[in-house]
C-alpha cells in the first residue's frame, strides 16, 4: 500500500468518527412559536393526515415521501469488501444518500438490514414503501439480488439496484463513445465480459439489449445491442449446455456466446474487440489482450486495484483503456447515473425503471462528450447539471 493509499484511509476514518458519519436531518421548518406548533404538529397535522387517509397519493405532496429514496442493503457485496455485514456497509449507504442529495438533489435514507434471506429482504422493501418515493437496493450479492429485484417490480414505486444498473448504464455510454474512437460500430462489436455477478450480469443484459426474468431472456429488438458478447465466471466462459450454471447465467447463455466458445478468456478471446473487467485483480491479462482484434477496448473496473492496471493493458496493446478509478483518464463511475435516475423518480413519480429509461441514461451520457478521444469516452462527474440532463432524457421516454 502506498502513501497516499493510506493517507486516504486515515483521513476517512478521522473524517468520519469527527462528523460521527455523513448525514443528519434538519428541519425545512421550524416551531418558532405557537401558532406555527399547531401548524406542524397538534392540533394542525390532522388535516393532512386526514386528507392522505382519503387519498393515499397525497403523501408524496404533504409528507417528505414525495422527494426521498431508500438506500437499502443486507452489506453483503459491499464494494470490493465482499459480506462485510450491514453495520459494516452503513458508510457506504450514507455515503450514497449523500452523493444522491449532492449530485441530483434527492433526498436519500440508508437502511441497512441484519438478513440474507431474500423473502424477508422482499417483505422489508415492501414493508417501508410507503414511506418513499423509490427504492436504491445497493450491495446485495448475486445471485439474490436478481430474485430480489425481480420480485418488487409491481409495488408501486420504482425498485433499482444501482451496482447492476447504474454500472450497465455508464459502460453502455463509454462503449458509444469508445466505438466511434476506434472506428467501428457499436452494433459491429464483440464484447468479453469478465464477471457474472450483479454488474455483470446487468452489463451482459444491457449491452445485448435483451430483458430478462428468471431463466429467459427477450431480445428488445427496437434497441441497438452489440454483435456478440461472452460473459466469464470462476469456471470459464458462459455458454448452453454448460454445467454448474444458476438460471440466470442459464438465460443469458441462450442469447449470447452465439459460437459458443467454451474455456477461460485466454482461449476465446482471439479477435473480441472489448474487454470488460466487473470481477477482481489479475483476471484480464496481457496475453488475452494481445489476442484481440485491431485497437482493443479495455474496461478494467474492479475497485481499488483493477483487474489489469492502466499502464499494462496499454502495454499490451489497448488502444482505450476505462476503470472505475478517478486517478486513471475514463473513470466508470456509477454517480453519471444513479443521481439523475433518482431526479427522474422523483420529478416524474414514477412507478418503475423500464429499460428504454435506462438506454435514455445511456444515449444522454454517451452524448455529452461530443468529440470523443481515447482519453475522454465518458463525462466528467463534475459536469454542470449532469443529473438534470439525465432525469430529463429518462422522463421523456416514460
């Protein structure tokens, strides 16, 4: 670990025990004297809770419901620290609650919860719905966070896990940009994909542009998707027939790998286009590089060390190289996204993400960078009213 590695670390401890974590509330009003008591609390609030009793859809205008989202986690898959436990995710989901109030001026809540079970994180989310506008399920593992996410789709507000989503989004865009750099297009490109968890899976989905529930999966024929991807786990290439597949690696088998190459990454990668790395350290090397086609894409996106750093992927011949890090030109960085959902949530009171608003994400994202390099496929999270940009291009394809 190097100095400033661990310079980092200590500050963020100390920063976090003085503020004793990232967020408080604060009231928007204040019982400043009588009159104004009665208003917001006895005998006044009666009214508005008689008026919701009435119609239940007058708690997003009366209540804070109408602008708040649920950041919600069992801290089992948190970042790369794998099940660390719920009270030891807390940091993780406050600090998204923050970045989503900082980036897209959404108001956020961190709920962490002490089960793995799926059918009682399900019961939980539908438990606490009426208190938001939207759910953000955040570092819950694969494969339980697809049955989880799957089975609240129909309670009535949007349900989004943002580690499948959010990350299938940005990749998306920078995949745009990265094909109009190298000359090829996007639609043309072969596409290995090295991990099959939440974000993998999510990113194999969005890049096929296919939907899926379970063990099958719909191609959405009016979305443009790339030519062929192969997505890789612990025991190689993902293809039919193979087993030791779980449903959902079974679905995505039956629209992808369409050569069914069957082995590890080294040994069917000659001739990919785009390397895609959602997994750990050391899983992308240079000979599997160096097999590829002409001007090779590389997407190294594991957290903190990538699964091959930047300098050696050029080495072995990366034309572009991403990775989820902000040292490193072309930072995959979940914040393009994630914000402006939640604006769209909340501006719009929708009741779901469908994948046509998430495409919407992608295309505005790719968009904003309008002479692409290949040091510059994707914005900058800094970027003037980036998460507006983002609400309005979902919000016009509800």
């Amino acid at each position: 670990m190097n100095t400033q590695q661990q310079t980092i670390k200590e500050r963020s401890v100390a920063l976090h025990k003085e503020y004793q974590g990232k967020l408080e509330t604060t009231a928007k009003v204040h019982a400043t004297n009588r009159d104004m008591l009665s208003l917001l609390y006895t005998p006044g609030v009666a009214e508005p809770c008689l008026e919701i009793a009435k119609d239940k859809s007058l708690s997003y205008d009366l209540t804070l419901r109408g602008r708040t989202i649920a950041v919600i986690s069992d801290g089992t898959a948190v970042l790369g620290l794998g099940d660390i436990g719920p009270e030891a995710g807390m940091p993780v989901m406050e600090g998204k609650a923050l970045l989503m109030k900082e980036f897209g001026g959404v108001d956020a809540f961190p709920l962490v919860i002490d089960t793995k079970d799926p059918a009682k994180i399900i019961e939980f989310v539908k438990t606490v719905a009426p208190s938001f506008a939207g759910i953000n399920l955040e570092d819950i593992s694969a494969p339980r966070c697809f049955q989880i996410e799957e089975a609240l789709q129909d309670i009535g507000i949007p349900v989004f896990h943002d580690d499948q989503h959010g990350t299938a989004i940005v990749v998306r865009a920078a995949l745009l940009n990265a094909a109009k750099v190298v000359g090829k297009p996007y639609a043309s490109l072969r596409v290995a994909l090295v991990g099959a968890g939440a974000a993998g899976m999510a990113i194999a989905r969005m890049l096929l542009a296919v939907t899926c529930t379970d063990d099958h999966c719909e191609l959405a024929h009016h979305i443009e998707g790339v030519a062929d991807l192969i997505v890789y786990d612990t025991k190689g290439a993902i293809v039919v027939g193979r087993d030791g597949q779980n449903i959902y690696k079974q679905a995505i088998a039956g629209v992808s790998n369409r050569e069914k190459r069957s082995g590890s990454l080294e040994e069917t990668i000659d001739g990919f286009d785009v390397v895609i790395g959602v997994s750990g350290p050391g899983t992308i090397t240079a000979e599997a590089i160096k097999k590829m086609s002409d001007k090779p894409i590389v997407c190294a996106l594991a957290n903190p060390t990538p699964e091959i750093m930047p300098e050696e992927a050029k080495k072995a011949g990366a034309y572009i190289v991403a990775s989820g890090r902000s040292d490193f030109p072309n930072q995959i960085n979940n914040v393009l996204a994630f914000p402006g959902i939640f604006q769209a949530v909340v501006r719009g009171r929708l009741k779901s993400i469908t994948l046509d608003m998430k495409v919407a994400a992608s295309n505005k994202l790719a968009s904003l960078i309008t002479k692409p390099t290949t040091e510059n496929i994707i914005p900058d999270i800094f970027t003037e009213n980036l998460a507006t940009m983002v609400a309005d291009a979902v919000l016009e394809v509800r």
